[in-house]
C-alpha cells in the first residue's frame, strides 16, 4: 500500500528536509499535498523525481484522499488544523508545542516509546522539542540500565531551529559585519552573529525561558518518569545546523564510564564517538544531514554520587523534527 502524504509548512527549514527523508526513505507515496503561506503558493518541490506544486493553506483547502499530515508551520496552523484533520480521520504527526503535553496525545520518539503509538484518541500524534529528542535518546539507556536521578543540561542551540528566516539573518549579518555594515536584527532580540542567547521562548515569571520548561516535561512525558528532576538552561548559538547539549546525570546506582558507553553504544539511533585522546568528540559539522544522535566525552562526574557527564549533537531538522516525525509515519504503517 501506499499513502498520501500533506506536509503543512512545506517551504520551512523542517518541511524541505521532510521532503529530502520521504525521498531518501523511499517511503511509500501514492500523492503528496505541499500547503505554505500565500507567499510560497505555486512555488515547485521536487520529491521522489515528482514535481510537486506548494498550494497555500486556507481554512477553504480540502484534504481529501490525505492520510497522513506532517505539520511543521506554526503553533495557529497547528491548533486549527491539527484538530480539525485529526477528527477527520487524517493521521496528524505535529511538530508544534501545541499538543504535546496533553495526556490523549502521545508524544514520540520511536526509539524510546514507540509503544505510546498504539493510543491515538485524537488521530494526533506530537513529536517533542528538538532538544529533547536527543535528550531522551541518551538517557534511555541509562534509565534502564541504572535509573536516572536527576539531570542538568545545557544547549547550544543552532538558529535553524527558529526556521529558514533565521539561517538567512545569521548569514546575511555575518557578511555584514565583516564588510563593516550594521547587522539587522529581527529574528532574535539581539544580533546572533559573533554572539549566543542564553534565551529561546518567552520566559516565565520564575525567570525559565519556555524551551527549557519544555525539555523538561517532555523528557518526563516521554520517558514514563513524572518525578525525574531536570534542569535546563538554553543557549542560541550561532551554528546553522545541529543542536548540541551538556548533560550532567545523577544516576540512581552507579555507572562506569565505560559502562555508559557500552549502554549508550547499544541504543539505537545512537553513535557514541568518544576518543578524547584522538580529539574525537561529535561536533555540528559532524552531526549535520545525519540521522543518528552523536555522544561523546562521557565520563563520570565526582562532584556527586554516581555522576555522569555527556555531550550530545543532534541534526534538529532530522532527527529532532523531519526524522523523527516520517520515523512515527513508519512505526504506525508497520503496525497496521
Ligand atoms: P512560507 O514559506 O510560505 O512562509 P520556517 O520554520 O522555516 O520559518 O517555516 C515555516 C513554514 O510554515 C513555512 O513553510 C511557511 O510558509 C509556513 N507558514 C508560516 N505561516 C503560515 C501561514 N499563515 N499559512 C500557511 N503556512 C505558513
């Protein structure tokens, strides 16, 4: 069998990569419906060496004969038809923070609980933040091998995941500033070249900014463990791709470094790349347009009982987003 496929958002940074995994997945297309703005309608995509026209979305559009909906746009796009193609039987995969931590949506990552996939009440499925994503994929392992107490973790987050717009303005200020011109500055509250952000999201009146209030729920969410204790502080960097993490674990029972590589190692979806004295440890220019989670300089942490220290690097617009959601559209075809 195969299926038609509606990508809303089609023309950002996440939908064009989805467009690039359909492809290199061959996955099983019988028609793909592209929706964008206004401003991106009757611009051509090509996917699976078809031509495929970008339509734009309007509460008018008809999603007939659509079976599944990858949805990466933004939060409204996500309310309104999100909802509205779930109850019509569309299976909906959203990318949005809009639905993941309601308790009839499961909120997926394949490797760690495809198994929250078998209740979809409301046709929706969420994928997380594309900093939990790798998150949750490295302390799997070790929640199953020794328990996780608790977790402070640090991003260095890359501007594509504010989207294609952002990618654009740390480019067109770097080329700016190096020919003596002023950067413009409209992405972020602050230029982004030749600078970081200790803020993504808004923040809250305890000072959290939401990205790291996020992290912390999902990853709670996803690995089944309300009572983890998980602090978070996230960082913009100026990288185009890949969001990288400093994660410090309180394990439950101890752990050798060696014995978190080789748990690491074992779960799929991650590549440990750990050899300090050959300076190998996963970079953003590693881990860009890969699909695996990159982890590295693991060692054990002395400063508390059964400490541990990681850093990840993940490719945000694979496997924190486009990857990870046409992953979800696989598990839930084989399970039909
Ligand atoms: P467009 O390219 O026409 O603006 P990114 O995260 O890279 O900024 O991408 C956001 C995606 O969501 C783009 O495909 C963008 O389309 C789409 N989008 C944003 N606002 C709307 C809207 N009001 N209606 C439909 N699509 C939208």
């Amino acid at each position: 069998p195969a299926y038609t496929v509606a990508i809303l958002g089609a023309t950002g940074a996440v939908g064009k990569e989805t467009l690039e995994i359909l492809e290199e997945r061959n996955f099983p297309l019988s028609g793909l419906r592209l929706f964008a703005s206004k401003r991106s309608a009757g611009e051509v995509l090509s996917c699976q060496d078809k031509e495929w026209k970008v339509e734009e979305l309007t509460s008018a559009s008809s999603f007939a004969g659509v079976d599944i909906a990858l949805i990466s746009a933004t939060d409204d796009i996500s309310r309104e038809y999100g909802r509205r193609l779930g109850s019509s039987g569309v299976v909906v995969i959203d990318d949005s923070g809009v639905f993941r931590m309601e308790p009839d949506v499961p909120l997926v990552v394949p490797e760690v609980n495809a198994g929250a996939l078998a209740s979809m009440p409301r046709g929706i499925v969420a994928i997380p933040n594309c900093t939990t994503t790798p998150l949750v994929m490295a302390l799997k392992p070790l929640q199953d091998a020794v328990g996780v107490k608790r977790v402070v973790v640090t991003t260095f987050q890359s501007v594509s995941g504010t989207g294609a717009a952002a990618m654009d303005e740390l480019m067109t200020q770097t080329k700016d500033l190096l020919a003596f011109r002023d950067a413009k500055v409209e992405a972020y509250p602050y230029q982004i070249a030749f600078n970081l952000l200790p803020h993504i999201g808004s923040f809250n009146e305890g000072g959290d900014c939401s990205e790291e209030v996020k992290i912390a729920r999902e990853t709670r969410k996803i690995l089944g463990a309300p009572s983890l204790r998980l602090t978070a502080t996230t960082v913009r960097v100026p990288v185009l791709r890949c969001h990288s993490e400093a994660v410090n674990v309180e394990l439950e029972r101890p752990l050798k470094a060696n014995e978190a590589r080789a748990a690491l190692a074992g779960m799929p979806g991650v590549i440990v790349y750990d050899d300090p004295a050959k300076k190998l440890y996963p970079m953003p220019l590693d881990a860009t347009g890969k699909d695996e989670v990159y982890v590295g300089r693991i060692r054990e942490d002395e400063s508390v009982p059964n400490g541990l220290n990681l850093w990840v690097v993940s490719d945000n617009l694979r496997k924190g987003a486009a990857l990870n959601a046409v992953q979800i559209a696989e598990c839930l075809i084989a399970a039909q």
